[in-house]
C-alpha cells in the first residue's frame, strides 16, 4: 500500500516538472505572437501616411509640370518623403535662383514651413502675378504643340527660363519693383499683381560691354550727378583723345582729379609722358546738361558699378531701335516719372529736365524705403496684351 503511494507520489512529481519545463517552452513562443501582430498593425498604420505623401508628390509634381519644372528629381517612386514633397512644393512657389545672376543684394525670406500645410490641389492660386499666369497659358498651349512639332521644344525652354525668375520673385514678396528686361530693352514698374505702373524704354549695355543680371535696389536718386569716368573708359576711350587735343577735355567738360581729389588745370600735365599704365589722375565730367548721367541717376546697391540714369541723348529713344549700346548701365526713357514714383511724391515736375540749371552741384535725395530692382535677360515673356513675344538674344547667351 505505501509502495502504491510513493509510486503516485513520484508520477505526480514528475508531471509537475514536465509541465514546467514545456510551459517554460510555450510561454514565450504564446509571447511572440502578439508582437509580431502589433508589428503589422504598425506597417500598415505607416503604410497609409506614406501612400498620401506619394498621391500629394504626384499631384504636386502634375502642376509642376505644366508651370515649366523639371520634376525628373521628384518623380522616382522608390524614393518617396515628405521633404522630397516640401521641396518641390517650395520651387513652385520660390522657383531656382537663375543662374545668370551675377550680384543679388535683396534679402530672400522663404517660409518654408508653408509646404508643410499646402495643398496640392490649390496650387494654381498661389500666385495672382498676371504676367505669369499669362506665361503658363502660352507654356501649355505650346507644349501640346510639341507633340507634333519638335521645333516647339527650343521655345518652351526659354518660356521656362522666364516663369522661374517670375517665381524667384516671391522670394522678397515686393509690393512694386523695377523690372529692367535687357532683350525687350524695356523697363516696368509693376505691383504685386502684375499691372505695369511705369513702362518704358531703356538702352543697355552693348553685347562687348554686357549689363550683368541683378537682383539689387534703388539706394538712392542724384540729382545733377558727376559722371566719375571708369578707369577702362578713361584710358581706353579717352586718354588718346585728350593727348592729341586739349579741347576735347573742354568740349566734354571733362575735369581731371589727382590722388587728393583736386582739380588739375590739363595745361599744366605733361600729356607726352602719360599712357594707360601710367596715369595718375581720374577722369569725372562735370554735372549738366551735357553730363553723360544727364539730370538723374539711381544709384543701385552692387560692387558692378552699374546705375540706372538719364542721359544727354534723350533722342535715341525715337531715332533709333538699337537699345543695346552703353558701356554696361542703364539709360532710362522716363526718369522724372520713375524718380517721382521711388520717391513716393511728385518731386520733379514735367519742366525739370528742360530747365537744366548752370553750376548746379550733385545733390542726394533720400528716398523712403530701398525699392527693388531686376536686371534680367529673359528672351521670351508676355507684353502688356499678354500676347507671347520671342526678342532677340543679342547677347547670344541662349543659343
């Protein structure tokens, strides 16, 4: 009888033991399976985010496209994100900076935390600046074209070229700016909107003496301005006529200044022993009528000595389509109108440029806040019909 008990005792013990050593074994395992469960739940919570981001690319990438952006970097499938997204988002609305640029004095301000919250879908109303609306119609009426007609495909690079700097714009979000198209050889004030307040012609640099692209603004206007010579025009240009006639100093009423910035008398330089690599004197015209500047000049922030002013050929405008033809600043057609409109006043009256006071010494104006300035090369753009114009690239930078 007690050999039976021991017998059970020992059968029950070894049970127990069997039973810890398994579910020792089974737990984990029983463990495991919620894990793995939780860890698809989360791929397919992820998965959902990652679908939408990849449909907004898409969308976003679709107008893109019809605004003239080059959307081969966004487009890779196997790559999607969401900065991938803020990006091209961001280059819709603030475009490339054109790389023609050779100074850019303006201060961007990109929000960069707007892509985070745009909508793909209402991209189309970002921008209300009606020259470039009136681009992007051109643009796409266009590229149906090139479906049958490759000749197409040279003009629409260009028109892409012009919507970027239209959006590269928005970068300084100016309420009105001076656009200076070196092509067109004109001039526009427009508003925020688009509307020309102040269209004019200019004449620019000549295609040897190129006017460089800009983004800068009007420091300030000068009245009766001193045309300080630069030294290439002056050794160049000028040396060799003033040593073969005196008069021509005169005529031009030329002053030359020594290294103080004193007035020599020409009669007392030695004109024999002079040549460009020595010359020490500097070469200004004296302010008038017949200074170079003309009556007004504004004065531009960059290191490129290039200005907008008047000039003492005011007849060119209309005697002459070569707008390209100044040693690299820009004559403006209208520049009473323009220093009126900076300033914020009527300044100057219509009669201003034909008083033309005698001894009249340069004078600054301040003018209330820096106004922004574009010197551009955009060869293809819309004119003030909206009607799409091609100009000549007489600078051959487009060929």
């Amino acid at each position: 009888m007690n050999s039976r008990r021991i017998g059970i005792g020992i059968a029950v013990l070894v049970g127990l033991v069997i039973l810890f050593f398994v579910g020792k074994q089974l737990i984990p395992q029983a463990n495991k399976k919620p894990n793995q469960a939780q860890i698809k739940q989360g791929e397919k919570k992820t998965e959902a985010p990652a679908r939408q981001v990849a449909q907004l690319l898409h969308q976003a990438c679709q107008y893109a496209e019809s605004v003239g952006i080059d959307t081969t970097r966004y487009s890779s499938k196997s790559n999607v994100s969401e900065d991938k997204l803020a990006n091209v988002l961001l280059e819709i609305r603030y475009g490339k900076k054109p790389s023609r640029m050779a100074f850019s004095g303006l201060r961007e301000t990109i929000d960069s935390a707007w892509a985070a919250e745009a909508d793909p879908t209402t991209l189309a109303k970002i921008s209300t600046f009606v020259p470039y609306k009136q681009l992007i119609g051109h643009y796409n009426r266009l590229q149906k074209q090139s479906v049958t007609n490759p000749a197409v495909a040279d003009s629409l690079r260009l028109i892409r070229q012009t919507l970027n700097f239209y959006r590269y714009i928005n970068r300084f979000d100016p309420d009105q700016f001076v656009l200076v198209n070196i092509p067109a050889g004109e001039l526009n004030v427009f508003d925020r909107t688009g509307n020309r307040l102040l269209p004019m012609q200019v004449i620019s640099g000549k295609p040897d003496k190129q006017t460089p692209c800009m983004a800068t603004y009007i420091q300030d206007i000068v009245m009766y301005p001193y045309w300080n010579v630069p030294r290439n025009i002056a050794l160049e240009e000028m040396l060799p006529r003033m040593k073969r006639n005196l008069a021509y100093i005169y005529n031009q009423n030329l002053q030359i200044l020594d290294a103080k910035n004193h007035e020599v008398d020409p009669e007392d330089i030695d004109w024999d022993n002079l040549s460009a690599t020595n010359f020490p004197y500097r070469v200004r015209q004296a302010s008038g009528c017949e200074n170079s500047l003309g009556l007004l000049k504004f004065n531009l922030a960059n290191p490129l000595a290039i200005y907008l002013h008047d000039t003492n050929s005011r007849d060119l405008f209309a005697s002459t389509t070569d707008h390209w033809r100044s040693h690299g600043c820009v004559r403006v057609q209208k520049p009473v109108e323009l220093a009126n409109l900076v300033l914020g006043t009527k300044t100057f009256d219509a009669e201003f440029m034909n008083k033309c006071l005698i001894d009249q010494k340069p004078r600054t104006l301040a003018i209330p806040k820096p106004f922004p300035v574009f010197i551009v090369y955009n060869v293809a753009d819309v004119d003030s019909t909206g009607k799409l114009r091609f100009y000549k690239d007489v600078y051959a930078l487009d060929k």
